[in-house]
C-alpha cells in the first residue's frame, strides 16, 4: 500500500519532467515509466519547512596553503598563474545568448488548459489513457508538434498583408506614372516625326527652288559679263579722255599766257608755266567736264556758309609734276632686302601706330596709342619735339608737300594740323561720327583727306576750313586713304573687302577694284604712280595696274594679318609690317620673300628711308626699330 502511495508522486515528477524538457526527455521518461508499470496521479501539499530548524553545512576555506614539507616552486607558479586565469575571467564580461521562448508542447497546452478550466476529473482521464498509449508505443511525441501562436501568427500574416498592400500602391503608382510618359513619349514622337516631315518637305522645296535660281541665273551669267566688261572699259575710257581733256585745258591757257607775255615784251621761262585762273578763257574754253565742276562749286557755294574773307581753294587743273618721281632712280643693282636690326628706339608707353619719313630731312615722325606724336632725328633716335592735344588714340599722320606742317588723325573722330615750327595745333577738322583711321595730304597742299570707321571719306580745305566733299560708297569701315602724286585722284580700302578710285574734284567714284576675301588694312600707291599694293586682314598682298585698273599678283605671307605696306623710292622692294612681328620684303622683280625677325610682338607700320639704306618699323609694344 506504501508503495502504491510513492506512485502519484513518481508520476508527477515524470510529468514535469516532461512539460520542462523538450521532446527528448519527454521520450526518456515515457520510456522509464513504462519499464516500472503504470502510475497514477495524485495531488499533494507540499508544506513549507521553517528556515530556523534549517542546519547549515559549514563550507571550508579556498585559501588553502600547501603543507610544509611539499612546497614546489614549479606547483606554486603554476597555481599562482591559475589564479591569475580565473581571475581574468571574472573579469570578463561573458554575454550569454538570449534565450528564445520555446513554443508549448500540445499535451502541455491541454493540461494547462483543464487545469486552468477546473476540469480536474477530465484531466485524470486525459493523463491516464495519455501515458498509457506512451507506455504501450501507440504515440509518436516527435509527429505532434507544437501549439501554434494564434495571436503571433495573425500579427504576422496582417504585417505582411500590409506591407503587401504597400507594394501593391506603390506599384500602382508606378504604372500609372510609367503610363503617362508613355503617352507623353508617343505625342512628342508623333510632334517630332510631323516636324521632321515638314522639314523634309520644305529642304526639298529649297533645293528644287535653288536648282531654279541656278538655271535661271547661269542663263544671266553671260550678259553680265559682257557688260561689266563694257563699264570698265567705258570707265577706263571716261578717266583718260578727262585727264587729256584737262591736260590740253592746261596747255591751251598755258599758252595763251605765254603769247600775252610774249607781246607785253616780257621773258618766258618753260619751267615756271603756271596756269593763272581767267574766269573768260576758262568759260571760253572749258569742257563738259569743267563746266560741271563749276557748276558744282558754284552749287556748293550757294549751300554753305562760307567765312567772311575766305575763299575755297581750286583743285588743280592741270596735272602737276610726280614729286616723287625725283626720288626714283632705274637701278639696275639688285634691290636691298639684306636687312638686319641695327638699333631701337622706345618713344612711346602704347602701341605705335603710325611711322612717316620728312619729304627733305633725316627725321621720322612716330604716332602713337597714347595720344602723341613725336618727331625724332636720325641717325641716334632723339627726340626733337612732341606734340600732344588729341583726346584719344592716334591712328595715322602725313606731311605736309613743303614739310613744315603735319595732319594727324585720332580716334576722338578729328582731324588736326600742325605747326611743326612751334609744334601747336593750328586747325582742327570735325565731322565724322567715328574714328578716323587715316589721313593725307594734296601734292598742293590746299586739301586733306580723311577716312573713318563711319564708313565715310572726307575732303577738307584748309583755306576755307571746312569740308568741300564727302565721299559715300563704301558699306564698311574705310581704313585706308592716299591720293595719288600729282593729281586728284584719291585712293581708299575698306573692310568691304574693296578698293575704290575716287575724282576729289566731284566725289564720284570712278572704280572699284575687287578681288579681296578679307578687309583691306591698307593700300598705297608705288613712287612712279603706275601700281597699287594692298594688304587685308588674313596677310594676302595684291598688287594692281592703276592704268589697267586690273589685278597682276595675289601674294599670300598669313594668317597673320597685314597691317600697312610701302614702297621703298626705287619702287622695287615692297615691305608689310604683319600681325605676327614679322616684316615681309617682296622682291618685285625676283618674286622672292625675304622676312625680318625682331618685333617681339605685333608690328604695326613700316617705312624706308629716301635712300633706301634704312628701314623704319613701330610695333605694340611702343618701340621703333630700326634696320639697315
């Protein structure tokens, strides 16, 4: 009976054992109760025993000490070093893993669910019959499982459904996003192939409209040619027969003069044949090209307000001596082109603009960016004199014929003439709305003649003070302005890319010269007046017969752009001063080239002596060089 009492207590400690343990001791127990036979379940106070009837154990010290006799000093270290060892790892802080909460059991979940319900009666039913298929094998523990969390489970399964529903949104919203360009993607596509049609039809409607104008053009081609090959011819023509109507104009009241002379008794020198204006020979003997001059002057004259004891000058109507002609020797020595830096001469602060040689005397007049000019002697470079009065840049200067007066011309749009006696400004000249570029003087004196970035060319009478004429043709800026020796004949280039032949006395131009890809910088004529030399911006020379009014040789020393060009007095040996520093020499009669390396920078002008032995150049950095 004894015995059948330990049982309920034997079986309860089976069962916790179970419900504590995993499945693993569960099967072990089951195992063990079936070996001892069949227990049955009984509940039991368990009484709490009072702490004051409890004995302690005594517990002995750690610290022990190696008894006398025994002591080793390899024990001791090594004790000594495990103390130190454990020691170290008290010390350590040892992170246990986290425990995971094992799910419950289903024979658990039942026994803990009718205890909780008070079901005592069906709870020893279910352990008996329970334990007893344990016993007998009829139950597998590892087949049941555990009881699902339904609580965790629905937790689960409704985060998932939401973050589900999110990607669902956001995939909506892609879509539609991705459908709207898409849409947008085929309007622009349909917008740029009903362009790209257009555009094709209206290139082909070019190009058909194009071959039409070529054919309808090319059957103009001829014509055109022919007539301007008569315009230049009849222009050609009108330019002689009114310089040999002038010519016998002159010779006729020449002689007539010499006849009075003659009978009033008194000696005639051929020499000194001057024609003296006779208002009643003129008008008797004038033709139509005279009697149109006159009646422009007399126009002229009743439009403008003239000063009171002043009177406009009258061009010349003869023509006048070549003053150069005089400096031109027919060397039959090869032309000097062996040039070689010899000194250099610092005037100026900015750029040089501006060289010119005086018609008699070994000086040079230098004009430059800082709004002065200087006149310097030679050999040695002195500075003889300087003239300042301009408010900006000075672009060109000429001499007088008689080389005792110079004009000037400035980027403040004036024109001023000077004293060179006294170095003052006796007249300035206003009227152009730009810069003027360039300036020069009449063989007699009486006029000067400026050209501007206006796009205009001016000729002023330094009697009358005031312009007489202004020259209208070019569409650009005339850069370029020379009259040619002994005439009235004025020569102009222009950033038009043209040259223009000009009759001072009408202002009407006589003819233009093309030929030209880039803007004319400069132009000039040769000492003997036969020939034209220009230069333009991409460093092509030209040269022109002024009697043929035709193009003779294109020479191409660029890219770097031509600046000025000059004869030297035998008129052989041209020289361009080039945007590179570099001078150019052109030999005319062998073609040759010949440069001269020295400018550090741009050079701006170039110039020859009268003799030809020295070459003059200013260049941007404010020195002239000299080369012989």
């Amino acid at each position: 009976m004894a015995a059948k009492q330990g049982l309920p207590t034997l079986a309860l400690r089976v069962l916790e054992e179970a419900l504590g343990m995993g499945l693993t001791a569960a099967r072990d127990t089951a195992e063990a109760v079936a070996a001892e036979g069949a227990y049955y379940l009984e509940q039991v106070t368990v009484t709490e025993a009072s702490e004051d009837d409890y004995e302690y154990e005594e517990i002995p010290d750690d610290n022990f000490s190696i008894p006398e006799g025994e002591e080793d000093l390899a024990k001791a270290i090594q004790m000594v070093q495990e103390q130190a060892t454990d020691t170290q790892i008290l010390e350590q802080k040892t992170v246990l893993p986290s425990k995971q909460p094992v799910p419950e059991v289903i024979e658990d979940f039942l026994c803990n669910f009718l205890i909780k319900m008070g079901m005592t009666r069906t709870l020893d039913c279910f352990q008996s019959e329970w334990y007893e298929l344990i016993q007998k094998g009829l139950t597998e523990l590892r087949d049941l499982g555990n009881v699902p969390d339904v609580y965790t489970q629905n937790m689960l399964l409704e985060n998932e459904n939401k973050n589900l529903k999110k990607d669902l949104k956001h995939y909506k919203q892609a879509a539609d996003k991705a459908r709207e360009d898409l849409l947008k993607t085929q309007k622009e596509r349909d917008f740029h192939r009903m362009h790209h049609k257009r555009i094709v039809q209206e290139k082909n409607k070019l190009i058909n409209d194009l071959k039409r104008l070529k054919l309808h053009y090319a059957s103009y081609e001829p014509t055109i040619r022919v007539l301007h090959e008569k315009h230049h011819t009849l222009l050609k023509q009108k330019m002689l027969t009114s310089l040999e109507r002038d010519r016998a104009v002159g010779q006729i009241s020449g002689l007539q003069a010499t006849l009075k002379n003659m009978e009033i008794g008194h000696n005639y020198h051929a020499s000194e044949i001057r024609v003296v204006p006779n208002r009643e020979k003129e008008n008797a003997l004038e033709g139509p090209t005279q009697k149109g001059l006159r009646e422009a002057r007399e126009k002229n004259k009743s439009n403008t307000k003239i000063k009171d004891n002043t009177k406009d000058s009258e061009f010349p109507t003869a023509l006048q001596p070549n003053p150069n002609l005089c400096l031109y020797k027919e060397n039959i020595c090869p032309a000097k082109v062996d040039y070689k830096l010899n000194n250099i001469f610092r005037l100026h602060e900015l750029p040089v603009s501006c060289i010119v040689m005086h018609p008699c005397k070994d000086i040079l007049i230098s004009c430059g960016e800082d709004r002065l000019w200087k006149v310097v002697g030679l050999p040695k470079g002195n500075v003889l004199l300087t003239g300042f009065g301009h408010t900006d840049w000075l672009s060109d200067c000429c001499f007088h014929p008689s080389g005792n007066k110079l004009a000037t011309s400035s980027g403040d749009t004036t024109v001023k003439l000077w004293d060179l006696s006294k170095g003052n400004c006796i007249l300035t000249f206003e009227g152009h709305n730009h810069a003027v570029w360039s300036c020069t003087w009449h063989s007699c004196g009486d006029f000067v003649a400026s050209s501007s970035l206006d796009t205009t060319s001016k000729i002023w009478d330094v009697n009358s003070e005031r312009c007489r004429c202004t020259l209208y043709g070019h569409v650009d800026s005339v850069n370029s302005i020379e009259f040619f020796p002994g005439s009235n004949t004025l020569l102009t280039g222009s950033a038009d890319k043209t040259l223009s032949v000009w009759d001072a006395r009408t202002g009407n131009c006589e003819q233009s010269l093309y030929g030209h890809m880039h803007s004319v910088n400069d132009a000039t004529f040769t000492p003997r007046g036969h020939m034209i030399a220009s230069c333009d911006a991409c460093g092509v020379i030209k040269l022109w017969d002024f009697r043929k009014l035709l193009p003779i040789v294109s020479i191409d020393v660029g890219p770097s752009p031509g600046n000025e060009v000059n004869f030297d007095s035998s008129g052989r040996v041209l020289a361009q001063a080039s945007g590179n520093g570099v001078i150019h020499l052109l030999d005319l009669k062998s073609g040759q080239i010949h440069k001269l390396m020295g400018h550090e920078s741009e050079a701006h002008t170039v110039v020859f002596s009268h003799d030809g032995e020295y070459l003059f150049s200013g260049g941007s950095d404010g020195t002239v060089r000299t080369w012989s």
